[in-house]
C-alpha cells in the first residue's frame, strides 16, 4: 500500500533527506520545501523509521494552497474548516490508515489507549492540534490561537473529542506564505533520536550527513577521527557501514569515557577502538586509513595551546599526512573556521607570485567554493599559520576539494565540507 507522508528536517538536510527516501525507500513524488521533504513510499514502516536524515515522520493528512484569514475568529473559523480541514471523508480514511500503522508499528504504548477509544468508535478518537505559522498570518494570530481555532472547526467539523493532555493522535499544522500542511506524527519520538547515545554530542543527523556525504561508499574501509568527542560522527557512520573499522581519538579523558559508553551501548565494542592522543601528532604511519571525519571544534581552546584559527592548518597537514591517495576527508566546520579555511587557499595570482620566487612549489588554482552545496576539482592550497615562525605558505596540493554544504545547527549554521587526496603530499619546509 502506497502511503503519502513527509519528514521535517533540519535547514540544510532537506536535499540529503530527498536522496535517502529516494536511495533507501524507492520513494516516488519526492518534492522538497524548506524543512519539509514530502514522498510517496510502499515501505514498511520499520524500514522508513530507519532515516537517518529526518527529524520527524509524519502521514500526510492534507497539503493545500496557502490561506489567508481574516482577522474575525468567527469568518476565520469558516476559512479553516474549507481550505484547510477539507472533506470529512478524507479524515476519517487518513485516521485508519495512522491506525494500521500504529498496529504495524507495535507501539504498545498507545495500544491501551487506542481500545479504549476504538470502542467508542473508531470515528471519534481524541486529539489536540500543534500549529505552527511565520508569514503575514503570524502578524494576525498566534500559534497558540490558531491551534484553538483549528481544535474547535475539527471538534465541530468531524465530532472528534479535545484532549490536551493524553490524545491519541496529534494535528500537526503548518501555515505560511506559501504553504498550508496538516499532517499526523507516527511517532512519539524524533527519527533524530538515537536510543544508543547515552551521551550527545553533534547532531545525529549531521554526524550522519558527514559519512553520506563522502563522495564514495565507505564499507571494508580504516575510518578516523582525531576529535572525536563522544563518539557521534563515528557511531553514525558505524550504523551506515557496516563492514568498516573506525578509530577515535581525542585529548579529553572524560570524552572518550563517554564515547565508550555510548559505543558500548550501540554493540559497536569490536568495531569503534577509541585511543587518548592528540589530533595534531596522530600516532599513525602515512596512508594508514580509507577515510578522516571530523567535526572541529568552534572556537575552543586546543590541545596546542593555540585558537584553532591559527590551529586549522597544521591539524590539516596532518590529518592529510594519514590518509591515503584515494581517500576521503570531510570536515564538519564553523562559519567563522571555514572563512579561515577559504582565506589561507591561495589565489590563482598569489601562485603565480609564488612561483616566480620558488621554483619547487607547484600551486593549483582554488576551488570555487561559495555556493552552499557544490561540486568541483581543483586541488587546495593552504598557507602556514600566522605563529609558524618561516613565512614559507604551508603547501597541501594533494587535497581535491569535492563539495561544500551549508547546514543548521541550531543556534548557529555551519559547513561540511568534502575532499579527495590524489597524490602523495611532498611537504614543503
């Protein structure tokens, strides 16, 4: 049975979001908006609860044109019921069809709940509505009135039964300029949840990002993290690869305690080995691993003593110096470290100056790289940090830069960005 429903995402995911339903479900009708990712799927559920990319899950209960209400509650309410609650036919399909699913699910949590209501009907379960509004409604009506509003047309419209404490199901709806969404959570918890993190650190979802982005598959592959924190990006790449061998390493003791815990607790132990050192001397030969994911720090105090700014370029020399010709780095940077980043590559004139005074120096012009989201081929070249005592730029010409991609995290935004090693590194000194 072809079910229609749509996963929220975090700004930025919705891109990767489409291509997992795509790649993993086979889903069809996959359109995206700004946080949403909207598709079609004869999955099963248990197989779509595996998303690694979304937020939430949701079964589409109605995706109309957007309204505009007006400012009197009672016209207001009349606007709702017609374009945004629609045929009570509707309803009612989509509610059997949320009550399959919770069947298909096992929630046993709600299980009791569900008889309780079922033998008053199955046409008469209890509910509240969470709404969501940004655009020129917001300026007339708060969420919280708005939920009111449309508590009260579904209470009059389908004769369902408010209750805001322990309903059986939950409206969802969303209002803006450009869209009006009404949907039904499948779940009580976030797909983002993973119940293997006794300690959180990165996002699930962007630690998942980072491995998915990788511009090749990382199974039988030696995978790195010289900062690993508690363990995120490694365990979300573990979940993803499954033939792999992962390796972290960090300064902090009471991290990797964590990041033990949280390995222990996924059944990863014989896969994720986890090691105190230091990401600037990483105790491994040239060319040891298939791959290095790291989410650099933001602005923290090093291990060196230094700001990671001035940090950035060594900590690169190095993780470069470990991976193989072929591998893969990917870097999980703030908006202030990657305009570092981008400010040390030189420019094509800047090579040629160079050139004319160092005949041993091979420059390459930089990639382009301000777009959000892109792909490219030019090999990278970084300066040495401001606190190096020669003023000889730090060459890494065996980095090809692969792709930039812009992401939320909350609070702040940040990028991932993408490279491939196509030669040896012949470091200048």
């Amino acid at each position: 049975m072809v079910r229609q429903l749509y996963c929220t995402a975090g700004a930025g995911m919705e891109e990767l979001l489409a291509e997992e339903v795509q790649h993993k479900l086979c889903a069809t009708q996959v359109k995206q908006i700004p946080g949403r990712v909207f598709f079609s799927s004869n999955s099963d559920l248990q197989t779509v609860t595996q998303l690694k990319s979304a937020e939430r899950l949701f079964l589409l209960l109605r995706k109309a044109e957007p309204i505009s209400l007006p400012n009197n509650p009672a016209k207001a309410a009349v606007v709702i019921k017609q374009k945004v609650l629609g045929a009570p036919d509707i309803w009612k399909q989509k509610f059997q069809t949320w009550t399959a699913l919770q069947q298909e699910l096992e929630q046993r949590g709600q299980k009791r709940k569900r008889e309780e209501e079922e033998e008053d009907g199955l046409h008469t379960p209890s509910f509240r509505v969470s709404c969501r509004c940004n655009g020129v409604i917001a300026r007339s009506y708060t969420s919280q009135r708005l939920s009111r509003i449309i508590g009260m047309a579904i209470k009059d419209h389908l004769g369902w039964k408010v209750d805001l404490r322990d309903p059986v199901l939950e409206v969802n709806v969303y209002l803006s300029d450009d869209h009006c969404i009404v949907g039904i959570p499948l779940l009580k918890h976030p797909l983002a949840s993973r119940s293997y993190m006794k300690h959180n650190g990165l996002r699930s979802t962007i630690a998942w990002a980072m491995s998915s982005l990788c511009p090749k598959k990382l199974n039988d592959c030696v995978i790195l993290d010289p900062m690993c924190g508690v363990g995120a990006v490694l365990l979300e790449a573990a979940q993803e690869y499954s033939n792999a061998v992962f390796l972290g390493m960090d300064t902090d003791v009471s991290q990797l305690q964590k990041a033990a815990e949280n390995v222990k607790a996924s059944g990863m132990a014989g896969r994720v080995q986890l090691l105190q050192s230091s990401a600037m001397e990483i105790p491994l030969a040239d060319g040891a691993v298939d791959a290095v994911l790291c989410d650099v720090p933001f602005g923290r105090k090093f291990s060196c003593s230094s700001d990671m700014p001035t940090a950035l370029p060594c900590l690169l020399k190095e993780m470069e110096r470990v991976l193989r010709v072929g591998g893969h780095l990917v870097l999980l940077l703030s908006l202030q470290l990657s305009a570092q980043l981008e400010k040390t590559i030189c420019t094509h004139e800047h090579n040629q100056n160079v050139n004319s005074l160092d005949t041993n120096n091979v420059h390459t012009e930089p990639s382009n790289t301000h777009n959000e989201s892109t792909n490219t081929s030019n090999p990278l070249t970084f300066h040495k940090s401001s606190s190096e005592t020669s003023n000889t730029p730090l060459l890494i010409r065996s980095l090809q830069a692969q792709r930039k991609h812009r992401v939320s995290l909350g609070s702040t935004d940040a990028f991932i960005h993408t490279y491939t090693k196509i030669q040896t590194q012949t470091h200048s000194h």
